[in-house]
C-alpha cells in the first residue's frame, strides 16, 4: 500500500506540545506509518497569524530544528526527501518532506526564502487564515490579495523549486498568485466548495485553475471541511468530493491532504476517517480501479514532485 499526504501538521505539534515522531498520541508517528509499504508525509512548519518578523523566523528555525532531531531519531524507518530522486532512493521508507504554511516565517525578509531551500522546503503557502505582510489569508476580514512583497516572494518561491500552495489564500490572493505563477500551484489540503461551503474550500472554477496550472489538489479530512453539517462528517464525504473533482477532470490532479493534527483528533476521528488503509478501501468498493485509487493516494503527488523536479 502507498501513501502520499501533501499536509499535516504533526511536526509542529511535535514541537508545540514537545512530543516525539518515534511514538506518541498525535496523527502520527513512525509505529503506525508502518502499515504502509511506502509513505511520503509532508511536514507542515505553521505559523500562528500573530507571529512576525525575527520571532516569526526564529520560530521556522526551531520547529525546522526539530524535524531535522525527530527524523534522526527514526533513522531506521525514515528519512527526509529534499533532493531529486530521493523518492526512488527512499522507497520502502517513511520519507518526510518539509512545507511551510504561512510565510510570516520568512520574517518578512525576502533573502531567507533561500534558507527555506537550504532547509528542504518543497511547498510554500503565503499565509495562513490572518492577513500579513503577503496577503490575505482565507479568513481575514476586508478585501485585497497580494501585496509587492508577497508578489516577490511568489517569484522567489519558483525560483528556488517552492511549490506555493494557496489552501489559505482569499479568492483575491488565490487569483493574485495564479496570474502571476509561472509554475504550477497546489491547494495542499482543501475540498470542494460545491460539497461543502467552507470558506476553505475551492470553486469549481479555482479547481479550473489549478488544472490548467498542471498543480495539485489535496483532499482534506477535517469534518469541518467535508461536511456542511461538520458533525455528520464521514468517510462518504471524502468520496463525494473526490467524485465531484474527479467529474471536473481532475484524475491527474487529486491527491491527499488529510491536515493531521491541524485540529482536535476528534475533529478527525468521525466514522474511521483518521484509517487510510480503510478509506483505500471504501474507494476499491466504489468501484474505483486499482489505478485510479493509486493515482489519488500516491501517484499523482509523486509524479508532480518528479515532474517538478522537487523530490
Ligand atoms: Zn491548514
């Protein structure tokens, strides 16, 4: 069995609450990733929206400090992936990939984009749900998109091999970013907006984009994303909105961001959503191929980070 997640934010919990990769009570950890023949799990550096400046770029050093310990601490069974080809030289192993969300964690200093390279970082979102010096995140009140600054960050980003993710972005920062991006973008962890209302999620017509940009998309299993009634979320919803991106033509584009431990686990925990192996399932009883299955839960992601010469 193989698994591609594009988000979780389990890392930085394992920072936040001082908790280990190797085992804990998280989303989470090496005893459990077992279950997989392979798995790549992106890693999440979030930032809180009220984090700025030299704080807010100290706290990606620690958390990025942190990855670095927990994943030599599991050096029998996992490794970070950060250079081409890693991902067939990794095979068999729990392969963790570094991500940014929330670009605060630059500090607000263009230069250290290049420490984000340095660091393995393969995706970047601009903001989280508050607004910054980049944008406006999905959940800030007001109007307005990018700003100069973020717009040279986007630059930036393409140019040291950051893939930018616009799962937080406003309607205005999602189109602000798409216009000018010259390299696919990808909504690491979002569903879609016709299932489920979610200021989180997409449009039809932002999942249109993120098509043709040749990018990515990431289903979410947060209940609160899936469902508009959240407390009746469950395993169904995640094949409801598959079928709906996967009736907009997206086979080549639907990947998995389940956001582990980006909320409470029971946020997560409706009908067995939190069993992947059980959730492959559900979608081989619909009726789903072998191929098709594969393609959203690994191959899709896999082939973008090659494609993109990321991973
Ligand atoms: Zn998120």
């Amino acid at each position: 069995m193989r698994y591609f997640d594009l988000h979780c934010d389990t890392m930085t919990e394992c920072y936040v609450r001082d908790k280990h990769i190797g085992e804990n009570d998280l989303h989470i950890d090496c005893k459990r990733a077992a279950v997989f023949d392979t798995y790549v799990q992106c890693y999440a550096v979030w930032l809180p929206d009220n984090l700025h400046g030299s704080e807010a770029f100290q706290r990606f050093c620690q958390v990025a400090e942190r990855f670095t310990a927990e994943i030599h601490s599991c050096v029998q069974s996992m490794s970070q992936c950060q250079t081409p080809g890693s991902l067939e030289l990794n095979a068999g192993q729990h392969c963790a990939v570094l991500t940014v969300e929330n670009a605060s964690a630059l500090g607000g200093k263009l230069e250290n984009v290049a420490e984000f390279a340095r660091r393995g970082v393969k995706l970047c979102s601009l903001t989280w749900n508050g607004k910054n010096e980049l944008g406006r995140g999905v959940r800030a009140p007001g109007t307005g998109g990018i700003t100069p600054f973020g717009r040279q960050v986007v630059e930036a980003l393409e140019l040291n091999s950051i893939t930018v993710d616009v799962s937080h972005a406003s309607p205005e920062l999602f189109y602000d970013i798409a216009s000018m991006a010259k390299k696919p973008i990808a909504a690491t962890h979002s569903n879609s907006k016709r299932i489920c209302r979610s200021a989180r999620n997409l449009t039809d017509e932002q999942f249109h984009v993120i098509c043709a940009s040749g990018g990515l998309v990431g289903l979410n299993l947060y209940k609160g994303f899936l469902n508009d009634d959240a407390d009746k979320a469950n395993m169904d919803d995640v094949l409801r909105h598959a079928e709906h991106f996967l009736s907009l033509g997206g086979e080549d584009v639907l990947a998995i961001g389940a956001d582990w431990d980006g909320g409470a686990k029971e946020d997560f925990a409706a009908s067995g959503i939190e069993d992947i192996p059980e959730l492959i399932e559900l979608f081989l009883r619909h009726n789903y191929s072998e191929a098709l299955t594969d393609k959203i839960f690994f191959k899709n992601a896999a082939d973008f980070f090659k494609r993109e010469n990321l991973l």
